[in-house]
C-alpha cells in the first residue's frame, strides 16, 4: 500500500468519520471504498484482470460435470 495525505474539511473529516465507525472500519478502508467506485479503471488493467480470473476459473473443478443437477445430494442437504 501507498501512504498518502489528503487535506479534509471539518465536514468531511466529521462525515468520513461517522461513515467508518458505521461500518466498523477503518477510515483509510472507506477512502479506499470511494476511490474505487469514483475513479474509472483503467481499461487495459480491468482488460488483464478479467483474464486472469477467467484463467482462474477453469483451474477449479468439481469432477462430476453434473453439479447444478444434484446440488443437493453433492451438499448433503444442509446436514453441516
């Protein structure tokens, strides 16, 4: 992680304040939060990110082929 300093209205800082010790974080966690859902990914990144999930994803398997048919049974039913 990177250190940072920001400069902060009393309103801001008394607002960011109240909406971490509503959430039970840290303020740095909410600051983060904002700057992920404000400032645009960068396209090429998101593009690589995606494919590394995607790549992710096939590494993961059940075996069986069939488990959104036998959920259940696979499961055991709740019994844990």
């Amino acid at each position: 992680m990177i250190r940072t300093q920001v400069s902060l209205t009393d309103d801001q800082m008394r607002r960011l304040r109240a909406e971490a010790s509503r959430r039970g974080v840290p303020i740095a966690e909410v600051v983060r939060d904002a700057v992920d859902r404000t400032v645009p990914v960068d396209p090429e990144n998101r593009r690589a990110r995606f494919e590394r999930l995607l790549a992710a994803s096939g590494r993961f398997r059940s075996g069986t082929g069939d488990v959104s048919i036998h959920h259940d049974d696979i499961a055991g039913e709740g019994d844990w």
